[in-house]
C-alpha cells in the first residue's frame, strides 16, 4: 500500500489518509502502509504477520497509530513495526510518528520519533480511537465480501453504520453490515439474473410491439 507519488513531489505533503479496521495477515511483507509526506492515522487495525516492516515512511510523513494491534513473526530481526526508507537517523529523528494505545505481542515495539505534541497530530487525526482490547471485534468482517472471517460463521456486532447506530449481523439487515459495507451469506445468495433477463425482454417486445403499431 504505497500512499505518495514520490519523495519530490511536493503537493503530497498536503495528503491525509486514514487505514482503519483492516487485518493485514500472512502473506504480507511490508508496506502495510509506505507512506511519503503527508499525514496519516493508522488506526484499529489488526496486524498479525509481516516479514520486513508493518508501517514504513519517507519524506517526513506524520503518522499517528491509535489502539491497534500488532503481532510480530517469529525473526528476531523483524521484531520493529516501523520502518524509516533509505533515511538516517539524523534525518528522521525530527519526523513526527508516535503509537499511542497501541497493543505489542510477541517482541513487536514501534520506534517513535518527533517532538510528541498533541497539536501536531491534528491532520493525522480523523476519529476516534477504540481500544485495541476490540481489535478482534473491530475487523471481524475485514477481508472478502461474502467469505466471513475465521469459521464461516455469522458474526455479531454492535457500532455505527451510516444508518445509524445498532445491532446487527454480518448477513443480516438485508445484507447491510458494518460501517454501511454490504455482506452475503453463502448459502443465502441468490442469483438474481434470470429474473432481470426476463424484465429485459419483456421491455424490448413491448418496444417492438410498440414500433408495429406505428407501421
């Protein structure tokens, strides 16, 4: 996930993105996300593998992570979260990243850099932080639509959606999940394209009993 055209391109530094309620698991090397210039809240995520670096920057990013959780491999050399691209340490020293509320497992540790002030943090501020004790509860519908997380089954939440707030379930709602997203049950789908080939064709032969009328 490469957040920045280039390290020159300056009207990046003006750029605000916020990653949020993802699991980023196996398979994944790093990049998770790169980020150039900018402002970033890295928030409520679930990071369970990776095999470089979770978070990377370069060109003075701002990056603000808030309650997630990350869990890092079993290489003792893979054990940081973050990572500062082909810069110094002179260099970055001053940039702006700090990880507050944040859940380390298994050795992982984040480098924080930057003078620390809140104010500073306000563009790479865009909600609330939950706690990351509900990571699990957070992300248990990221990843494909229609395939729930983890054992296939139905799962419940409760939070917003841009209905409102309530209680509801993956599949259910008429299929509206969390945060407005729409999620299918397997064996609840049904292929609705027979029924929309034969509203075709009715039209069309009303179409063209329509044109021999004319004639």
């Amino acid at each position: 996930m490469l957040l920045g055209a280039s390290d020159a391109y300056a009207p990046d530094s003006g750029m605000q993105v916020t990653i949020a309620f993802n699991r980023f698991g196996p398979g994944l090397v790093q990049r998770m996300p790169r980020c150039r210039r900018g402002y970033f809240h890295i928030v409520n995520n679930d990071y369970t593998s990776w095999e470089m670096y979770a978070i990377g920057g370069s060109a003075s990013p701002t990056i603000n992570s808030q309650g997630n959780r990350y869990i890092a491999p079993a290489d003792p050399n893979a054990k940081e979260v973050t990572k500062r691209v082909d810069t110094a340490e002179g260099q970055w020293a001053g940039w702006n990243w700090r990880t507050e509320g944040d859940m380390m497992v298994n050795g992982a540790y984040f480098v924080p850099s930057g003078e620390g002030m809140e104010e500073i943090y306000d563009k790479a501020s865009s909600t609330d932080p939950k706690s990351s004790a509900l990571v699990d509860t957070l992300t248990q519908n990221a990843g494909v639509i229609g395939d729930p997380r983890d054992d296939g089954q139905e799962t419940g939440y409760t939070g917003v959606n841009y209905a409102g707030v309530g209680t509801g379930a993956g599949g259910g709602n008429n299929g509206y999940g969390y945060l407005g997203m729409v999620y299918a049950n397997g064996g609840g789908r049904r292929c609705q394209c027979h029924s929309m080939l034969s509203l075709t064709s009715l039209v069309l032969a009303l179409v063209g009993l329509g044109r021999l009328h004319l004639l």
